[in-house]
C-alpha cells in the first residue's frame, strides 16, 4: 500500500470515529439540554474539540485523494483539497476562539445570529459541500468507486443545502447540512477507507 493510500485510509477511518464520536456526544447533550436548550459545557467543548479534530482530518483525506486521482480527474482532486483546506482554516479559527477568548469573555459565539458562527456555516456547508462534490468527480467506475461517488455527492448536496437557512434567515433550514456533514460524512468517510483499502491492495 503506498504512502497516500495508507494515509487516506486511516485518516477516512479517523474520520469515521470521530463523527460518530461527535454524534454521541450531541445526542447526549440533547438529552441532558432538551431540543429548546442550547448545549453547554462540559459537552459543548468536547464538541468543538471534536470538530478542531475533524479539520486536519478532513484535509489529509482530500490530499490523499488528490495524491492517488487519475491524471484526467486531477483538477477536481486539486479544487476538493483547496476548498477542503479552506474549510479548515475557518472552522479551525472559528473554534479556537470559542474555546479561549470566548469562554474567557462568556462571548457566545455559535449562537444565531453571529458574525463567527456564519463563517462557520461558510465554512461547513459551502466550502466543505464544494470540497465533498469536487472529490465525488474523481471518483469515477462502478463497484466501490462508485458508492464512493454517490456517497460524496449526497453528502455534499446535503451540506451545501444547509446554507439556505443562514441567507433565509430559518435556521430549521440548515438542520439539511447538518445531515451532510453530521450523517452523510461519516459514511462518505468509511466507504472511502474501503476504497483506499482496496486500491492499496491492487
């Protein structure tokens, strides 16, 4: 197994582990907070510990895909890393702030509306739906490469969807991204282990 293969395929498992590593926490913070109530410490900073987690993640998984995309399908690896890259830049920044001057500041920052908790929706229904459809072009075949394909690009769609609450204004909207990249990632992320997997072995 090469070098790429053998790191997409343990940071898409990664990957896997810490979504539904973060599901849990969420839904044991509903159940402590109730669905009116917002999420607070101690579980709310696992939370964002999780998604600064997730950032580097994310971004090493799209490098190895570009690193193994086909010569033809190379461009739409590259645009996946960038926008992927940008991705993390912005949540990574988003949370840093969140878990140090914003607790120091009792500032809340992921409550709508807030200038940072819309960059963090920019960040994870724009920039990573755009990084999820551009890495779903690489994908092309049938068997695993196509249910790689086709989990990428629902997961995508759905993440991008989310932007409609922010810019409408109903947040219920954005609850679609929430699918993307809360369901839809972490089963884009282990059915791509297995198709790294697999190209490591042919």
């Amino acid at each position: 197994m090469s070098a790429a293969n053998r790191i997409g395929y343990l940071s898409s498992i990664g990957l896997f582990i810490v979504g539904v590593a973060y599901a849990v926490v969420v839904a044991f913070g509903i159940s402590q907070a109730g669905l009116d109530q917002p999420i607070v410490d101690p579980t709310l900073g696992v939370m964002e510990a999780l998604t600064l987690l997730s950032a580097p993640l994310i971004v090493a998984v799209m490098a190895s895909i570009n690193d193994t995309a086909s010569r033809d399908r190379k461009v739409f690896a590259v645009m996946a890393l960038v926008f992927a890259g940008i991705m993390a830049g912005l949540t990574s920044a988003v949370h840093f702030v969140t878990l140090t001057a914003g607790r120091q500041t009792d500032f809340a920052v992921l409550e709508w509306p807030s200038t940072l908790y819309a960059v963090e929706l920019l960040a994870w229904d724009i920039f990573l739906g755009l990084s999820l459809l551009c890495a779903a072009l690489v994908f092309v075949g049938s068997g695993i490469r196509a249910v790689t394909r086709w989990s990428l690009t629902v997961a995508g769609v759905l993440s991008l969807l989310g932007a409609v609450g922010p810019i409408v204004g109903d947040m219920t909207l954005q609850r679609i991204g929430i699918l993307g990249y809360g369901v839809g990632l972490p089963i884009a992320a282990l059915v791509l282990s297995r198709c790294f997997h697999q190209s490591g072995d042919s």
